[in-house]
C-alpha cells in the first residue's frame, strides 16, 4: 500500500542531491504515486534533473509524476514535504571571497567572513513562503548553514524543521580504517551541533570499540599519517588532526567537525599538510577546494550528457541502489510509519544537556507516523561543552543578532576574534573588502554602522 504525496525540491539543479532524491523515491515503493517539483533559477539545469528523473523512473517501472518550475510559491503549491538544497553563495563567489581576504594575510578565508546574511535570507524566505502557501509541509533543510539557518527559522516561523547533513557518516570511515567491515554490527551516537558532532557511544558487535581506536593509534597511527594518501578531499576522519583533537578533547570529533575545530590546525598550507595529510592538506585549501568544485561540475556534465542521450541507460550509469540520503526515509517514517532511527538538526528542547530549548542541535531521533522525536542523550563532556559547544552557541547568537538588527559592527568582532588576525587594522581592511564585493551589495547597504560607530573606521591604515 503506497502513499502519494508531493515534494518540492528547492535548489533541483544540485549536483549532490536531487539524483539521489530521485533514485530513493523510485526505490521506495510505498511513495509510489508521488509527485516532485523541481524548483530552480537555473533552466538549464532544472530541464537537466527533469529529464533524468522521468527516464530514471520510466526505465525502473515507477509510478511517479516530475513537474519543474522557476518559481517558489509555484513549485510549493500543495506541497506535504520540501526539501531545499539551494545556496545564495555558489561556490564561484566563496573563492573571490577567499582571494579577497588572501590580499590582507588570511589564508583560505581565515575566519574572516561577512555574516551570511544570503543564505539566511534564502533559508527564511523559503520557511515563510511556506507559512503562506503550504503551513502544514514539513522542510527538510539540506543546504548550508544548516545549524544557523534551522535555529532561525524555527525561531521566526511556525514550519517543522529538520536540518539533515552528511558528516556522521564519518563514523563508518573510523570503522573501515579500523578493519570494522560490517555496518550493521556498528551502534553509535554523535550529538552536539552541526559540524561540532563528537563519538560519545561507539560499539561493534555489542562490545566496546574505543579501545580499538586507541590500540590503532599506538601501533598503526604514524605509519597512516606518513604513507596515507587521501583519494578524496574530505578523507581526514583519521588524519593526524583528528586524532590530535580526540587526545584534546577526549571524544573523536566526527566528519566535518575537525575542520572547525581550532584556527591552530589551519593557518598555512603547510600546517594543513602536517594535521590533515597529503595531496591536499584537507578540504579546505587552495589546491583542494578547486578540485571539489571541478568534480562537482563534471558531475553534471556527465548528468546533462545522460540527460540528452535518448539511448543511455540511466539505472546502468547511475546505479538502482537506494543512497545512504535520510531525506526519503524520514519523509517514509512520517508518512507511512516505517519508522527509523536518523541524525537529525533539530530544536533541542531538552535533547541536550546545556544547549537552550531554542537552539537547533544534532542529535539521534526517531522517526514515525508520531513525528520527528530526538532522543535525550547523555550530557557531552564538561570540556567539549566549554571549549566547543557554548562558544559556537554564542558565536551563532552573535550572528543572529547581526542578522536581526543589521549591526556592522558585530560582524566586524568575528573579523576581529578570528585566529589569523595579528592587527585591527588588517581585520578591517578584510571585512570592509569582502563586504565592498560585487555581489555583496545587499548586504553591504543592509549591514550598517550604527550611530557613532564610523570611528571604528577612522584610524584603519590606507
């Protein structure tokens, strides 16, 4: 017995979501029946995931119907679920912004930034559109900055929210390096927020696998650290930083989080080399970044070269295995309860030890007809709650109230506080820079000084 329902996909022309969407739909057969909406300002490519999502159905057998458009309140028409993956800060504009703040000696940004305030825009744009057009949708949000933007939103609006990321999956490259080959013997749990999740619960087949970690850092750790070569640019879930965090902190930090973790590990490519390892010293550096965004666009040439090939045979090229995607099973567990357990973003209300009610957190929930309900964890570590948790806590605040009352200056103390900064002057050359971009220009007139505060400027070098 399927269940027909209608899904948006804001953002349709991503090269990372909305195939795989399209494969999970198809090879869930109790949403047979469904309609998806592609929204995208891209015709281009929103023709491109049309295409590819009919013939990948057709070939399969699947009852589903594709419908696209270039406007929101079109493609949110009726909508049960929406799922944005859209980002108002492509990848193009992210390296101007790194070479900008390059000229005045930050390398790879440096913490240097300009408050997002696109992205948020776009993120709460969308959530109250929805509290127009379709209220009682659930949106999944996919896209970056998933612990600000959900924190906003569910803030400003009355749209059930739930912010999904990748970075646990991390756990699983612990368990390979390990030699831990079967998945399903793997039980764990990694709360806190998103992209500052840490390993609090790891076992394989029932029994305590920390030990295991340890025992491979005495005898195998170095011998990783200089013969490893990294296939993929986001491989540093056993780099030598990572594993220099876990000795820190005392919990191994999962995914994305080691990137975030410390301004230390990151100030120089060669630094980067030292923690991270070789060819690219971890994902976020100059020979790494243009590299993932290279293969992000072959990724969609190969797609719109299947697209426009009448003769090519999508489930051959593209695969019929469901992704390891949690967005169409949550939407399954909501509406037909084939309930599952999931990492979810999320408002905390009590999930987490420490973190405000309000505040979105990463945390495990399960998923059913009920709803989406995070799981009370165990309180993280008094260390990793000071040195980690509530100071991002306060920095997104900080944000936030930038976003709210459009205070330069608040922007002005991230530029100030961040780990490459050697002088006042340098951190306000940088943000006046990157603020006076082409393509800033919203934020850079939204953004403003409030009365008095231009002497902040008066002494800053030319």
């Amino acid at each position: 017995m399927s269940t027909p329902i209608r899904i948006s996909v804001i953002g349709a022309g991503s090269a990372q979501f909305s195939l795989g969407l399209v494969k999970d739909i198809c090879l869930t057969a109790s949403l047979s029946g469904s309609l998806i909406n592609f929204m995208d300002i891209n015709p281009e490519r929103l023709d491109m995931i049309h295409k590819l999502g009919q013939r990948y159905a057709k070939e399969l057998g699947t009852d589903l119907r594709f419908e696209s458009t270039t406007d929101l309140r079109e493609s949110l028409q009726d909508a049960d679920f929406v799922i944005n993956t859209a980002s108002a800060s492509p990848h193009g504009k992210q390296a101007d912004s790194r070479e900008v703040a390059a000229q005045y000696g930050y390398y790879h940004g440096g913490g240097v930034g300009t408050g997002g305030f696109a992205n948020l825009d776009l993120m709460l744009g969308v959530a109250r559109t929805m509290e127009e057009i379709c209220p009682d949708a659930w949106l999944i949000q996919s896209g970056n900055p998933v612990y600000q933007g959900c924190t906003l939103m569910t803030r400003e609006t009355s749209i059930k929210v739930c912010g999904l990321c990748h970075g646990h999956y991390g756990v699983y490259g612990i368990a390979r390096v390990l030699g831990l080959t079967d998945e399903s013997k793997i039980t764990w749990q990694a709360p806190g927020l998103n992209h500052n999740i840490w390993l609090t619960h790891f076992f394989y087949d029932g029994q305590e696998a920390y030990p295991l970690l340890d025992e491979w850092i005495e005898r195998e750790g170095e011998k990783y650290w200089n013969n490893h070569i990294a296939e993929r640019t986001h491989d540093i879930q056993m780099s030598r930083g990572t594993i220099h965090q876990y000795r820190m902190f005392g919990l191994m930090p999962i995914g994305d989080t080691p990137r975030q973790v410390g301004w230390w590990y990151h100030t120089d490519i060669e630094t980067k080399m030292h923690w991270f390892g070789q060819p690219w010293g971890g994902p976020d550096t100059h020979l790494a970044r243009p590299l993932f965004v290279k293969n992000l666009e072959k990724r969609i040439e190969e797609m719109t070269r299947l697209a426009n090939d009448p003769k090519a045979s999508l489930v051959e090229s593209l695969g019929g295995e469901k992704t390891r995607e949690q967005q169409v099973p949550i939407i399954d567990g909501l509406v037909n309860d084939n309930e599952g357990q999931f990492q979810v973003n999320v408002p905390n209300y009590g999930a987490l030890a420490g973190v405000p009610d309000d505040v979105v957190v990463e945390v495990p929930a399960v998923v059913n007809k009920k709803g989406i309900q995070p799981l009370r964890v165990e309180p993280l570590p008094e260390k990793i709650m000071y040195t980690q948790i509530l100071p991002e806590w306060l920095e997104m605040e900080r944000n936030l109230l930038a976003y709210h009352t459009g205070d330069r200056s608040l922007l002005l103390w991230e530029a100030l506080q961040a780990g490459q900064t050697n002088s006042y002057d340098q951190a306000v050359a940088a943000f006046e820079g990157l603020m006076g971009m082409a393509g800033n220009e919203t934020s850079n007139d939204y953004y403003q000084w409030e009365t008095g505060q231009e002497m902040l400027l008066e002494k800053v070098k030319k």
